[in-house]
C-alpha cells in the first residue's frame, strides 16, 4: 500500500472520481446532483465516483482510491453493514451518498484530522497508520450512523432493499407508518420491527422521531415557519408533544432553540 491510495484535495474540482468524504468547513448550502440542502461545519458526506457537488470552498474531499478497499480492509469492515454495502455498490448504476451529521463527535473529527496530517507524511510507517486511519474513520461512521446518518439527505444505497426502505422513510416522514413501509416493501410488520432493529439499532418509532425532530431543527433555522406550522408539517398532530419531545432532545424548547441557533 502506498501513500497515494488517499488524495486530499483542498476545493479544486467538482465531481468525486473516487470514493471520497466531503467533509464541510464551514455552514453552506451543498449541491450533490441537483439535491441541494443546508451543511453544517463538521457534517460529512460519504460519496459513490460520479458524484457532482457544488460549494468547492466549503469543502475539504479526501478521496479513497479502489486500492485500499483490498480483502484485509473488506474483512476489517463487513460487520458495519451499510458502510460495507456502500462500498461494494460502488460500480452499480445509481450514484449514491450518505450524508452524517458529526460536528458534534470530536473523536470522530479528530481522527479525519489526523489522516489529514498523515497524509502529508512520508516515512515507512505512513501506508500502515493510512490503512488503519482509513479503518477507523469508516468504522466510526457505522458506530455512530443511528444516531448521525440523516436518512433524508442520503440516497440510502439504491441497490439495497433495506437501504430503499429506510430511503422511502426518510422521504415521507411527516406520515410513514411501520404498518404502511410493511405493506410497502411487503414485509410482515412484526419481522419488519425486528429486523429494523438489528440493522438500524434503533426502534422504528425511535428512528421515525428522529427524522422529524431533525427537520425540525432545519425548518426552525431555515425556514420562517412558526413551531405550529413546524409541527404539522413533519407530522405531529399535537403541538403540545412535539415541543415536549423537541426539549427533551435538545433541552431546549423549540422557539428558543431558534433563537439560539439564528
């Protein structure tokens, strides 16, 4: 392995010939393939080759060349099973990326961090700590993804029936069902419920509440819509339970969160 199986490119392209992590220094608006949504510093975007993106200095793009997916590097990730499934579908027809909300995970930035000096390095030890480096900032991805991966902002791996059914949950938040994504995707509800879990490592009504409580956050900075409307429109019936459940997860109410974060 050479040191070159990693490129960082610092904003001089626009488009990942690569497997590459486009990594946001700053908050902007990102275009990937004409899906435009708002970044923020620290979010990561986990991208197949082919990918256009727009906002060339907001980003810093490590690209990862096909050498350093060898059998030792497969075998290292195979339990992280949508990484895994990512990184395989890579040559597949449809295009698709993962988007991470990590601004808040220090170990996780940190690491990036690192790879990003390493990178710059030369010695005899620098393809092992790459290889390693490279491992870890994959697996992180994965040990963190139930509670960073926002679903309405990845494709969800096209070639994957689990990652189009929870694609089709993001896509209709405000009014998905357990029962309806069964019926959709013609699962029996009860097994559709477990397995959920085992793949998400979250409930179904957990994951579904954190898909909306997570539009929320970007309606509120975004948009001028008051907290009624916000409610109503990522599905909640009763205003009263989303500020309650807004203030639990944020431990702030929703109008002052706005306040805070505008």
């Amino acid at each position: 392995m050479t040191k070159l199986e990693i490129n960082y490119i610092q904003t001089t392209q626009n488009i990942t010939e690569e497997i590459s992590i486009l990594y946001c220094i700053s908050n902007t608006t990102i275009t990937l393939d004409q899906q435009s949504f708002p970044v923020k510093k620290g979010d990561i975007l986990l991208v197949h080759p082919g990918i256009h993106y727009s906002s060339l200095e907001s980003l810093d793009v490590f690209q990862f060349h096909d050498s350093l997916f060898d059998s030792l590097f497969i075998s290292q990730i195979a339990d992280c099973r949508i990484i895994y499934d990512f990184i395989q579908s890579k040559d597949s027809n449809t295009k698709d990326y993962l988007f991470f909300s990590m601004g808040k995970n220090k170990e996780f930035l940190e690491l990036l961090h690192i790879l990003k000096q390493e990178l710059q390095q030369s010695d005899s030890y620098t393809s092992k700590l790459i290889h390693l480096l490279s491992v870890g900032i994959f697996t992180m991805l994965d040990r963190y993804r139930p509670q960073s991966l926002i679903v309405q902002n990845s494709t969800m791996i096209a070639s994957n029936r689990f990652g189009k059914l929870l694609k089709y949950m993001g896509d209709h938040y405000s009014e998905v069902s357990l029962a309806m994504l069964a019926e959709k995707f013609n699962y029996n509800p009860d097994y559709l419920s477990t397995r959920f879990k085992e793949i998400t490592g979250m409930s179904f009504s957990s994951k579904l509440l954190m898909i909306r409580l997570d539009e929320s956050c970007r309606l509120l900075e975004n948009s001028e819509y008051t907290v009624e409307e916000i409610s109503s429109i990522i599905g909640f019936k009763d205003k009263s339970y989303f500020i309650r459940k807004f203030k639990e997860s944020y431990s702030l109410p929703p109008a002052k969160w706005r306040k805070a974060h505008i």
